[in-house]
C-alpha cells in the first residue's frame, strides 16, 4: 500500500505539468519540421515526397516495438543482447507458419516464439546470478545457432527460405501498420504508465531491495516483465516479417546488429523523458532516426559503411548524454 501511494504520485514524464509537456512537444516538432524542411531542399524535393514519407514511416515502426520492449527492460535494470536472435527465429516462424495457415499463422507463431523466447531469458536472469550481458550472448549464440540450422536443414531450409506470402503482409503495409503503432502506443502507455506492474517496474530499477521491503514481489514482477517484453518482440518479429517478406540469417552475433536502431531510439527517447514521456518520445525518436538515414540514403551515402558509422556515433553520443548525471560506474 504505502508503494502504491508513494509510485502513484506521479509516473515518468510527468514530473511537469502536461501543459510544459505539451508546450515541449511543440516546439519540438515545429524544430522537427524546419529540419525537414532543411532536409527536402537538400534532396531537391524529394525528401518530403509522401512516397518517402511513407517508405520512413514503414521501416521504423517494427524498431519502435523493440525500444518499447527496451523502455521495459532498463526500467528494471536488465540488458539483453539476444533480442535480434529471438527476432530472427520468430519471423522464420511468422513466415513459415503464416505461409502454412494463413494470417492467424503469421500473428500467432511469431508472436509466440517470440513471447516464449524472451520470458525463457528472463527466467535465466531472475533465478541465477549471471549477469544479464553475458548471459543475453550465450543466450544470442544458441538462438543463432537453431536459426542457422533450421535454414541449412534439408527439411526445414526450404520452409524458412520461403518468402511471406504478399497476400498475408497486410501488417507491413499502409493504413494497418500505422493503425497498429498507434494501438501499441496506447496499450504500451497504459501499461508502462498508469498499471500496477509499470509501477513496480521502476521500482526494481530503482532500487531492488528498498522494492522488496516496501513490498513488491521481485520475482513475479521480472517475469511478468519477460512476458511484456516477450510480446512486444514478437509483435516486432510479426511486422518485420510483414514489411520485408523475409528473413536474412545471422549468425556470429551478427544478430545484435539488429538491435542497434532500437537502441538508439529507446536511448534518445530516455533522454528526452524529462519533456516527453518516455513512450510517446520513442515513436518520435525512431521516425526522426529513420529520417536521418533516409536522407543520407537520397544523397547516396552507402549504407554498408557510413550510415552504421553514423549510427554507432549516436548510439555513443546518447548514452554518454543518458549518463551525465549518473554517478559512479555504469553496469
């Protein structure tokens, strides 16, 4: 009781008033849209071409459901490396089973897969004392390890290779993929801010054993976590699977390559959570990220080298910002 009291007070984001927030906001996209502006006289016009905005809105909204899953996962002080490996078995399963059974096989089996891996890592994490860094890279090998053999499989390797079929994509596409984000956003806004587990949460985070004195249940809060978290990157896989109609293999932590862009999202939006609260500011952050890149791709700046250079500095540069005022060494 006295937790709930004290969490219920106020929620991240909401340190100022919603007129501050809004105030913020505002300004923020009036900044925003002067940049883009910026941005289409750059490309001679074709940056704010709606077919381009179109092409930024759809790559970025499967890495939005990451960093929501990341907002989660650093409220409660865990890291994890494996999430593009558990992406990657759970689109082979969307596709694979989508191709089988048809449009509840695509939501239903990379939903799952994914639901199912990540709660498996979070009992891994809860129950031992294995730091959650080297044990989210075993965890990233072995996953590796059954996607590289399921796609060399004399059975199996010609299901995954497969593409999705275009008739069960319609998840990838406009109007369902933006109807989908703003779903999310509000299910994920709820839980994150207004429910009992979101509260708890943050008090984990915060400090594990003053949680535990005060009354929260550890244990069943980190799994209950792995759950949120589990659907979240399944939902991602789901999307991803629909907006590209297939899965490229990794292997070699090649995997983690994938969880850099939602990264560096959840990272800015962490940042920019004293403004905005921290979920509306991911879905911002991702499309002003995609937005970027975008433009670096219409004036042909190569994607294999540049671009990744590009965003390993923002990576680095956001979380020296995140850290500024966090005292000691960082875990």
């Amino acid at each position: 009781m006295r937790l709930n009291n004290q969490l219920a007070r106020g929620s991240p984001g909401t340190t100022n008033s919603v007129k501050s927030q809004l105030i913020f906001l505002g300004v923020f996209i009036v900044i925003a849209a002067a940049v883009f502006v910026l941005f289409d006289w750059l490309t001679g016009g074709n940056f704010l071409e709606w077919t381009n905005i179109r092409i930024i809105l759809a790559s970025m909204i499967y890495p939005t459901f990451m960093a929501w899953g990341m907002c989660f996962l650093f409220a409660c002080g865990f890291s994890d490396m494996s999430w593009g490996s558990v992406v990657v078995l759970a689109s082979f399963g969307a596709g694979v089973f989508g191709n089988a059974f048809g449009f509840a096989g695509v939501i239903l089996a990379g939903i799952i897969i994914g639901a199912v891996l990540v709660f498996f890592n979070f009992c891994i994490y809860t129950f031992t004392n294995i730091p959650t860094w080297i044990a989210s890279i075993s965890l990233a090998l072995a996953y590796e390890a059954v996607s590289v053999y399921l796609r060399v499989g004399k059975i199996t390797g010609q299901y995954v290779e497969a593409p999705l079929n275009d008739s069960l994509r319609v998840l990838g596409q406009f109007p369902w993929n933006l109807i989908v984000l703003f779903a999310g956003a509000i299910v994920v806004y709820f839980i994150y801010n207004r429910a009992k587990i979101g509260f708890y949460i943050r008090a984990i985070g915060g400090n594990v054993t003053i949680a535990r004195s005060l009354g929260v249940n550890t244990v069943k809060t980190l799994l209950r976590v792995g759950i949120i978290c589990g659907l979240l990157i399944g939902a991602a896989a789901v999307l991803q699977q629909s907006y590209n109609g297939y899965t490229t293999i990794k292997s070699g932590l090649s995997s983690i390559v994938l969880t850099f862009q939602p990264l560096a999202a959840a990272l800015l939006a962490d940042i920019l959570q004293k403004k905005i609260n921290v979920i509306i500011a991911v879905p911002i952050c991702a499309f002003l990220m995609f937005a970027a890149f975008n433009l670096l791709s219409l004036l042909h700046v190569p994607s294999g080298t540049l671009q990744e250079a590009l965003l390993a500095l923002f990576l680095i540069t956001f979380a020296v910002m995140g850290q500024r005022n966090v005292k000691g060494v960082v875990k």
